[in-house]
C-alpha cells in the first residue's frame, strides 16, 4: 500500500531442485529482475494462481502467461539463462542463517 515498501522473495524448497519443479521460482526471481512493478505485480497474480501451477506441471511454457505490458523478450532470455544455484543458494541461506526447516516458510521484515 506504500511507495516506500519493498519486497522480496527467498526461496526454501522441500525436495531436490530440478528445473522441471522449478518453474514457479524461476519465473518469480526473472519477474523480479526483470520487469517494472506495476507488471511485476499483475505477472505474479497470474503466477501464483492454482490453476498456473497445475498447467506448469503439465508442461505448458511459462511464455504462455506473460501479460500485456511486459518485456518479453527480456523476461525470456533472463528466464532460460537464469541457472539453479541461485535457488540453491536461497535454499542453503535460508536453512543455514535463517535455521528454517526444508519448505518451511517464514516472513521477514526489516523496517526502520
């Protein structure tokens, strides 16, 4: 609801990453990296929807649920060249510094 709030997404998956699991994430990491926020926003809605998540798994494009407005063509290459280390790394700082469990999940807020 502000301007001045940011926000930020970890990831701590439960099970082995693969690239085939990890479409959600990757597609969410991409967004962030690479769109505005008023599409970041819209893009995200769309994303973390059931029914995404369900055509993900069954092997539709994540290309297939860009919105109007966004970047294709940046969102796409960043995408496909947007590696699994990441996630690791997400993975091992959030078991690692945050203690959290594997899929466990937690919000953080560092305010002033």
């Amino acid at each position: 609801t502000s301007s001045h709030t940011r926000v930020g997404i970890l990831n701590n998956p439960s099970s082995k990453i693969k690239e085939d699991n990890t479409a959600i994430a990757r597609g969410i990491l991409t967004a962030f990296l690479s769109q505005n926020s008023s599409n970041l926003k819209s893009f995200l809605s769309k994303l973390t929807k059931e029914e995404t998540a369900k055509s993900l798994a069954a092997g539709t494009k994540i290309a297939k649920f860009l919105i109007p407005g966004m970047d294709d063509n940046t969102f796409e290459k960043k995408y496909n060249t947007l590696g699994l280390d990441i996630i690791k790394t997400h993975q091992m700082f959030c078991q690692e510094v945050l203690k959290l469990l594997p899929g466990q999940m937690a919000v953080m807020s560092n305010g002033r």
